[in-house]
C-alpha cells in the first residue's frame, strides 16, 4: 500500500524507520519530514495544519493508508477530512480527539466513566479563578484547557504562582485561545508514567509503557518542555498494575466514548500519577508521545503498519502486538536557549559516529540541509539518541556514548535522562 505519515519530529521518524521496513508498504510519503525521514520517505512540502492540502496531495499520489503523528492536524479534523475522501487513517476524528484538545472535555468524560482524576473545577472567568486558587492549598496544579505544546501545565507551589499562571493563560495570552479557560486541579503526588494503548472503535488494547523527563535540566530543574528524554518500558508499571490500569481507566473511557457517539479510534496515550492510592489519570494524548515513540517502537517486534492499519479498519483483534526483551533510552539533543529563544542553523555533525555504536538510533525531530548539504537544526528539539539494550542500566550508558560522538557546540542534552529507572534497578 501507498503510506503517508504526517508530521516532521522524532515521533515521525521513528513511525517512518519503522512503517519503511513492512513488507505492506510499497511507497512511503510524509508530509513535511525533515532531514532524517527523507532518508526513508519521500518528504512533501505540505504543513501539517494544511489540512485540506494533505487530503488533496494524498488522493494525487494515490495515497490508501495515512498515519497522523501530531496533535495539531488531528484537532483540526483531518481524520474527519480523509475520511470523507475516502481514504483509511490511523488517528481519531476531531470529536474523539477532544479527549487531547480540550482538558475541560475529558475531564468531564473521565466524571461520567467514573475513571481516578484529580478533583477539578473549570474556568472562563480570571477573576473567579483567582479567587478560587487564593482559597487552597499549594500545590495548585492550573492547566490551560486546549493545546499547548506540552507547556500549559503549571504546578503552583504557592497561591502567588498560581495567580500568575492564571494571568498569564487568562489575561496575557501566552496560550492564545487554548488558555481562555483554566482547569484548576488538586495535586496528586506519586510518579509519573506514560501508558498507551491502542483502540479500534470498540476495543481496546495494550500497546507499552514509558516515562518522560519533562524538564529542562538535570535533576528535574528549569521549565517544562515537549520532552528532554525516555525510556521504556517503566518499570514501575509491572503486569497487575497494566491490568489495572486497562480496566480502572483505558476500557472505561473507549466505553464512554462510543456511548456518547465520539468512537476513539488510534492510539490513546494516558499520562499516569501513580499514587500511594492507586493510578491516577493525569491527561490524555490523542496519539503518540514524543519522545516515548522514540523509545517504544523501537522495541517492537511486530509489524507496526499491519498493527495500525488493523486498528484503522476496526480489526485490532487480528493482529499480534509483541515486543523484543530489553529496554530503550532515548536522550534528546535540543538547540541552546530552548525552551525560551534559540536559533536555527546550526550545524551538526558526527550522526555517523554516533549510529555506529551498536543499538543505537539517532532519529530526527527538528533538521534540513543547508545550501550546501550540511545537516543543521531547524527547531528546539533537535535529536533523539535512542539505544536498545537488554538493561535500562546499559541503555543508558550506550545512549550517552553514542550522544558524545556528536559534534554540535550550539546543542545540549540532559545527563541523567533514566535516573528514576536506574534509581529502582538499584534497590
């Protein structure tokens, strides 16, 4: 079949390394890539809140499968697009991927489906919201509801934070539309872990497991960003509590959801808080996490397209979904100055090196070419080095082994990406 992915991060490129070696792909396309992807997919100039130019480009080239990486095009309803053009997608319609797109509206599900989430109120209002925040306790958790990149979640550790996060979502703007209304949680302290799972409409299915470091700096220091880094699988999610997990949270949401007529079909990545009490659900992602992607399809070994096109056509139960033993750790490279200002341009070197080490992949989340072929960065999150190997432990060290052959004075890269993992493996 002819295969378009969508998208031009790291999560993209891992989808495409992994959908180019099936032997159900006869051509692959991804719209935009990057430098990274154009080595295993035709690349189309095609932005990817295009939405109208990708269904238009895909019924040209005789596009049958479409694989939606990001969240953008998936809340501007290119499933509902494509579909209506007849042509199969991996990626839930504009409806279901409000589970993503609006904090307001999964939460609300998550109420009906009786599914463990923090207590809540919401808010269009700032001064109502103020008000309320000056009565609780620190920590606040303030959420804008609608889209941010991974960076409209602020944990206040004092009523003055707090007010500042809502004046800034509320009042300033940052957030655009996203933030015109606030979802202000309770705090829930425990570990965070990502889960995810695959569903067709009517079933669900366990896919993997992994965990992110969100901040910037080592030691969990500095502001939040898309993802400095992964690994997987996490540890701290072990058999029984998957199960748990399945049915306390995954089945009654995909329940809910068809109940209500929104049938969630594509991958459905919950955002984990594992408490003394039990998971709690933080968010749900209406897709692939990045950089967990990095780190989970690498250990796949399964054939990722005949597992997502059966999923697409409703037919998860027809497929096998098994992964190889082991472990991966994935450090992200990203560009000085990230997550505030930074420059593009610079150059990079040394990839070469680094995919020599054994087990190691370096997929690309933010590059291109230069005029004269040089490979520069063209982002904020630049690079995943990602490693395989049969321990967390080992994986790390391979994955930084790999990271030091890579010549890029304008990049950086956390030092302890697996440091919770690696902390439990010595207990």
């Amino acid at each position: 079949m002819k295969v378009l992915v969508v998208g031009s991060g790291g999560r993209e490129h891992a989808i495409c390394k992994a959908v180019a070696k099936s032997p159900l792909c006869e051509k692959l396309f991804c719209a935009p890539g990057n430098a990274g992807i154009a080595a295993d997919a035709e690349c189309l100039p095609i932005k990817v809140d295009d939405t109208s130019g990708i269904v238009s480009k895909a019924k040209e080239l005789g596009v049958t499968f479409v694989i939606i990486g990001p969240e953008i095009p998936l809340s501007l309803g290119l499933a509902d697009e494509l579909d209506s053009a007849g042509i199969l997608c991996f990626g839930p319609k504009k409806e279901a991927a409000e589970l993503e797109s609006s904090k307001s509206f999964m939460k609300s599900v998550c109420d009906r489906a009786h599914v463990p989430t923090a207590s809540y109120k919401r808010f269009t209002d700032a001064e109502a919201a103020r008000t309320y925040v000056s009565s609780k306790k620190p920590p606040i958790v303030i959420k804008a509801n609608g889209l941010a990149a991974g960076k409209g979640v602020t944990i206040a550790l004092s009523v003055e934070d707090a007010l500042s996060a809502i004046n800034a979502a509320m009042v300033d703007n940052v957030f655009g539309s996203s933030g015109s209304q606030v979802v202000i949680e309770d705090f829930l302290d425990g570990e965070e872990a990502s889960f995810f799972a695959l569903c067709d409409g009517t079933s669900a299915r366990f896919f993997a497991t992994a965990q992110d470091h969100k901040a910037v700096y080592d030691g969990d220091k500095g502001p939040n960003t898309g993802g400095m880094g992964a690994y997987s699988p996490a540890p701290i999610i072990n058999d029984a509590m998957r199960e748990r997990v399945m049915n306390e949270i995954i089945r009654p949401t995909i329940e809910e959801m068809k109940r209500i007529g929104r049938p969630y079909r594509g991958m459905l990545y919950a955002g984990l808080m594992m408490t003394k009490a039990g998971p709690r659900l933080i968010e749900y992602n209406a897709r692939f996490g990045d950089p967990e992607a990095e780190v989970m399809i690498p250990l796949l070994k399964s054939d990722l397209l005949e597992i997502l096109y059966a999923c697409a056509r409703g037919k998860l139960c027809d497929v096998n979904v098994e992964f190889k033993d082991g472990a991966a750790l994935g450090v992200v490279m990203a560009t000085d100055g990230y997550p505030g200002n930074y420059v593009k341009g610079s150059i990079i070197r040394g990839i070469g090196r680094a995919e020599a080490v054994p087990g190691v992949t370096v997929y690309h989340a933010a590059t291109k070419r230069n005029a004269n072929g040089d490979l520069t960065s063209n982002g904020g999150r630049v690079l995943c080095v990602t490693a395989l190997a049969s321990t967390i432990v080992e994986a790390q060290k391979t994955a930084y082994q790999a990271v030091d052959q890579i010549d890029w004075p304008e990049g950086f890269c956390r030092r302890d990406i697996g440091w919770r993992a690696l902390t439990r493996a010595k207990r």
